[in-house]
C-alpha cells in the first residue's frame, strides 16, 4: 500500500501543510508512544530533539500532547544536532526518540525522524505500523486522566553532546594552534559545534550562528558552503566545516579555500583507521553515487567499496548487517558507528582533524586522496509511465556500459520524490562520457514522450 505520510526519511513536508501539520505531529505522537510503551512496567519516556525552524515550536508542542496523552513522559532537548537526540535516546533510556527537522530543507519545511532505543531509525513495517494508527481512530489509544503523562526540559542535552563528541577523538589529540572556521547553517548545531571546538583548544571563528526561525540553510551550510569557502580565506584559517541544519552532515575546507566533499573525508577516514587497526569488515559502504575515484583509491590500498541505493537509511543497514563501521554519502552524512548511529557532522570533522593534527599536515594534503573521475548527471523529467523499463533506454544503457567498458560506470535510478530520471556516468575520458549520459538522457526523453 502505498504510504501517505512516511518518505525516505521520516515524516517531512512544508509546515503547516499536510502532513506535516500540527494535527498530524500530535497523531504521530499518540501512534508513536502507543508502539512503544507495551513493554514493561516503568514510566515509559521519549525524548524529543529539533532544530531552528519557526515551526519546530509547533511541532514540539503538538508531539509532546500527543505523547503524554498516551501516558509517555516528554523529555525536552531544544536546538540539539540529530546524532545528538540518537545519542541521548541510548544514554537516557528512552522508549523513544525524536528529532524535529528538514534537515538540510529549506526554513519553511519541518520533518520528523523517529529514533528506536538503540538510536537507530524505525524500520519500514514499524513507520507503516505507525502510519495506519495516524490515519485510525485516536480514541482507543488516550490512557485515563491519572496516567498522562508529564513534560519537561532537559538543560544538560547540549552539555551532554559536547561531552560525548569530544571523547570520539583519541585522548592525546588537542586542537590547540588551529585556527577554525565554523558554519552551522543557523541550525541544531549552532551552539554545541563551535563550543566542542573551543574547548578541544581551538581558535574558533563562527559563521551561520545566528538563527532567526527563518535563515536556517540560507546562504549558508554545508548545502551553500560560499560563505565558508569566503571566511576560510578571508581569516587565513587552517579548516573550515560546514554543516547543515541538523548537523547530520559536513563539507570540510582546506585552507586555500577549495570543498573536500564526503568522498574524500571518507578516505581519509577509512585509511586513518586502518592503519591503526580499527577499520572493521576491510573497507566501508557508499551509494552508487559516490565517485569511481574513491573506490580505485580504497582498492589500491586494500580495501573495499560496498554500493548501496542512495539513501543513508540502507547505508547504515547494510553496514549493520555486514559489520562495517565507517560508511557514508557523498553528500557528507557518514556514520562512523564506535561512536553513533546516523550521520554526525562534527565527530566526522573531528576524526579529520585528528589525521591533520597527528600528521602536521594542511588540510589540501590530507583530504586529497584522489583524484576524482569526471562525472555527468542529467535529470529527465516525466510526465507518466515507466520509461525505464521501455527497450530503447535499455538499449542505450547497455551501451553506454559497454562503450565505458571497465573504465566506467552508468548508474540509472528514478528519484523517490518527483518524477524524474536521474542519470550519471562517470569514466576517465570526460568527453566519451558526456556522450554516454547524452544517449541515454535522450533515450529516455523519447522514451517519455511515447508514454
């Protein structure tokens, strides 16, 4: 059956719209804590967790009536980055968590991501689950008056964060001496990123720290890294770090101004910790989008390249599955999972830092690892049909494959939002695979048109 609420990831849409209205949040709230309070006998709690957004007080407010209405205590984190409210899920508990956001969506938008006790995302059947109790009848599902349940603030959550980032870096490693510039996107890590930094030593130099309710992403972040790549310049710094609006997500720097995307910062990662021995499963996972360049790189100092789907969802399910700890997404979400269970802009910063400190090296150095390979995306859009499965795009896939032989790939998906066709390509003769990406883009088009 097709889902009404429920994308890629968690609940998401523009606020005050269906269904990210604040009826739905307190539905989902009351769905939520009925899932999750049918075992034992303790006073059952969530903790909930958002980021900047105007509609995040609404949000918060809808969801915390719709829990205690269900008999679940309300823990209340405010503005903290959502690794954090996975973290504080496992550290407090909890029955439940919960982040308010849209991640790297622009202001006007808000979501909500449901964590499980063990601080990782809900699974398919648990959101469907979830899905039918919002769209049912409310009614059976409020506990009698003497067990709602209460709410209150947590002062300690960004305290707490700090903490837990700080100790993913070995004990010996000081940021002293390193001039850093920072850009949290006016977003959940406004306040913990540039603090955690500070106290590891660092002269700390803040961007995107000002958030209004309306200027998360804007201009800024990891999404819009300009006035990052500006400031780094500008100050001299030795790193600048971008993150987006929950946090989940970073770009990194280098001091002369230029974007190591998350390719890189996962090779550096990768080859950092296996030289000391705790890079697990012999090599880490990415999508089918992240560049040939990364996976040449990681096969030439033994290691492999496990491709999932785009989406860091089956990143981190394969990873679970097959006992990998560091994997991520060209984009710059990676888990590094000794230490979280979703994507964390700021302890992947850090284990970047810990490579630059331990080698003395800048940061151009350290985060070049490779060489990428050119690489050519066409959307096509489509009004109806299935024009992936029409013989003449197969065709002109097969081909396109063929011509870029073992020097290349082609991918081909269907975007999970809208109706387009994502199509890329990538190989060492950039003109041979523009032309690839060319035939086929047309292929579909045509295909498209025929319905």
């Amino acid at each position: 059956m097709a889902r009404r609420l429920f994308g890629t990831d968690g609940i998401r849409g523009q606020a005050n719209v269906f269904p990210m209205t604040s009826e739905i949040a307190m539905k989902a709230g009351m769905a939520a804590g009925t899932l999750f309070s049918n075992g034992g006998s303790h006073r059952h709690r969530v903790v909930i967790g958002k980021d900047t957004r105007l509609s995040g007080y609404m949000i918060e407010t809808a969801l915390t009536s719709g829990f205690t209405a269900v008999g679940m205590d309300v823990f209340l984190l405010g503005p903290v980055p959502t690794p954090g409210v996975a973290m504080l899920t496992r550290s407090m508990r909890a029955d439940l968590g919960v982040m308010i956001s849209a991640s790297h969506n622009e202001s006007s938008d808000n979501g909500i991501k449901f964590f499980n006790p063990d601080g990782y995302k809900l699974s398919d059947e648990a959101e469907a689950e979830m899905e039918a109790l919002i769209l049912g009848p409310t009614d059976k599902m409020l506990v009698p008056a003497d067990r709602i349940g209460r709410a209150k603030r947590v002062e300690s959550a960004q305290e707490r964060y700090i903490e837990f980032a700080k100790r993913t870096l070995p004990r010996d490693v000081r940021l002293d001496g390193l001039r850093i510039v920072i850009d949290c996107a006016n977003g959940a890590g406004y306040q913990v990123a540039p603090n955690a930094l500070w106290e590891l030593g660092a002269e700390v130099i803040r961007i995107g720290v000002d958030p209004n309710g309306t200027n998360i992403n804007l201009k800024c972040g990891s999404t819009s890294p300009q006035a990052l790549c500006d400031k780094v310049r500008e100050v001299r710094a030795d790193i600048g770090i971008g993150l987006d609006g929950d946090a989940d997500r970073v770009v990194i720097v280098d001091e002369k101004g230029d974007i190591v995307d998350g390719d890189q910062i996962m090779a550096v990662i990768a080859e950092s910790w296996h030289k000391r021995g705790t890079l697990a499963a012999g090599g880490i996972v990415a999508t089918v989008m992240s560049n040939l360049g990364l996976e040449l790189y990681l096969k030439d100092h033994g290691l492999t390249l496990a491709r999932t789907a785009v989406g860091d969802r089956y990143v981190v399910e394969h990873m679970r599955k097959h006992g990998f700890n560091v994997g991520g997404e060209q984009s710059g979400h990676i888990v590094l999972s000794d230490f979280t269970t979703t994507g964390d802009g700021l302890v992947s910063a850090l284990q970047v830092l810990a490579v630059v400190v331990g080698t003395g090296k800048p940061v151009s150095q350290v985060c070049k690892r490779f060489e990428r390979l050119p690489q050519v995306l066409k959307n096509v859009r489509y009004a109806n049909g299935k024009p992936l499965e029409k013989e003449i795009v197969i065709k002109a896939i097969d081909g396109g494959k063929a011509r870029l032989g073992s020097k290349g790939r082609v991918v081909i998906r269907a975007s999970g939002t809208e109706p387009v066709i994502r199509v890329m390509a990538e190989g060492d003769d950039h003109k041979l695979v523009n032309a690839v990406v060319d035939d086929i883009a047309a292929a579909v088009q045509k295909a498209a048109a025929s319905g």
